[in-house]
C-alpha cells in the first residue's frame, strides 16, 4: 500500500469516529428526563446531591408576604399536571383540586402535590426516594431546618409535583414521609438563595407522616 492511500485510510477512519462521536453528543442533548420506571416494585433514589430537586417534577415556592400561608404540610393526589390552566399556579391548582372530584383512569398520569408548612426562606426541602411496592408508593422528603441567625428572613412554602405514571385499574395508596433535619451550613457560603445544604443531619426528632387514598379505573 502507498503511503498517499495509507493516509487517506487514516483520515477516513479518523473521520467516521470524530462523526460517531458527534452523534453521541447530540443524542445526549436531545434525551428528555428519566422515565417513571415500569413495574411493580422500584426504588428511585437521589444521587446528586448538588441536584436535589432532580427527583421532582414540578418545584414551586409561595411567599408568606404574598398573602399565602400553610400552617401545616399537606399531600394531594393530582391528575396530569399538563391539565392545568397555563396562567394557574401548582399552588392555586391544588386548591381548586381540593373542591371538586375526578376520576383518574388508566390512561392517565399520576401525580402527587406535596405542600410543606410554612419555612423560613433558609429552609430547604427536596424529595430524597420514592418507591413503588405494588399498589402503594412511598415519597421520602427532607425538611432541613436552617441553624444559623437571620438577619433579615421571609418566610415561604415550597410546592412539589411527583409523577408516578399511568397505573393499571385499581386501589392505591401515596405515604409522604417528612424527616426533621438540620444543618448549618450552605455549599457556597454567603449565598442561600438557591443554595443546598451542605452538612444536614437528622434533627432528632419523630418523622411526619401523611397519606391519601386514590381508585384508578380503566380508560374507556
């Protein structure tokens, strides 16, 4: 072989991987957010812990001086969240949820609206697991209690939206499970707006629990 068409091969070869490569990368950007797992049984749990709001779907937060206020947590069954007014909060929509019934059916989505009590704006809450087992779910939620001193604070109430997919006809039950949790310190120093934790630990105290009941029936 010439050495002209031994280079030629080389670039050729070189080429097809560079164009291989490129097609990886952009297949990456284009993937959408993890499914909801199949099956009966799973556990999804959170691993990044510079990303803990990656296990919501839906993340809202209310401020007190807004006029809003919820002295205690609260746990909704919600139908798809893409059925809600575009101009409407996950907040307000769950109020109107609250005062009129609907039939979720197999062909829908399911999701579950968790509303924390009332938070200094210091405070932080993030979905930790959720696992399915059969016909109940289970939401495990940290609520980390800021322990520094505040100069000047507000206070808030953060809305999650969690989606557990399109469920066979049937009975279900949701948990939310609240653990108390403390911490002192943010990752970056100086800056709790959109700031984790960085060394929270449990607080000592008991777990809250909450539930709510749903029927699924089949799509028609």
């Amino acid at each position: 072989m010439k050495p002209e068409q031994i280079t030629m091969k080389t670039v050729r070869t070189l080429a097809s991987l560079a164009l291989a490569l490129l097609s990886a990368v952009l297949v990456a950007q284009e993937s959408g957010p993890a499914k909801v797992p199949q099956g009966d049984v799973w556990i999804k749990n959170l691993t990044d812990r510079a990303k803990r709001d990656a296990l919501s779907d839906h993340r809202e937060s209310v401020r007190g001086d807004s006029g809003r206020w919820n002295d205690a947590p609260r746990l909704q069954h919600a139908p798809p969240i893409q059925r809600k007014p575009p101009k409407v909060s996950l907040d307000d929509w769950a109020d109107q949820l609250a005062e009129r019934k609907f039939q979720p059916t197999s062909a829908d989505d399911n999701w579950l609206v968790f509303r924390s009590r009332q938070l200094d704006d210091n405070d932080r809450v993030w979905v930790e697991r959720i696992e399915r087992r059969g016909n109940e779910f289970v939401v495990v939620l940290n609520e980390a209690i800021w322990q520094g001193y505040y100069q000047k604070t507000f206070t808030y109430y953060p809305v999650l939206g969690v989606n557990l997919g399109k469920l066979a006809p049937g009975n279900y039950k949701a948990k939310c499970v609240i653990q108390p949790m403390q911490f002192k310190r943010f990752e970056e120093p100086g800056r709790p707006q959109d700031n984790w934790p960085k060394d929270e630990q449990p607080a000592g105290k008991k777990p809250v629990e909450l539930s709510v009941a749903f029927t699924v029936v089949a799509a028609r």
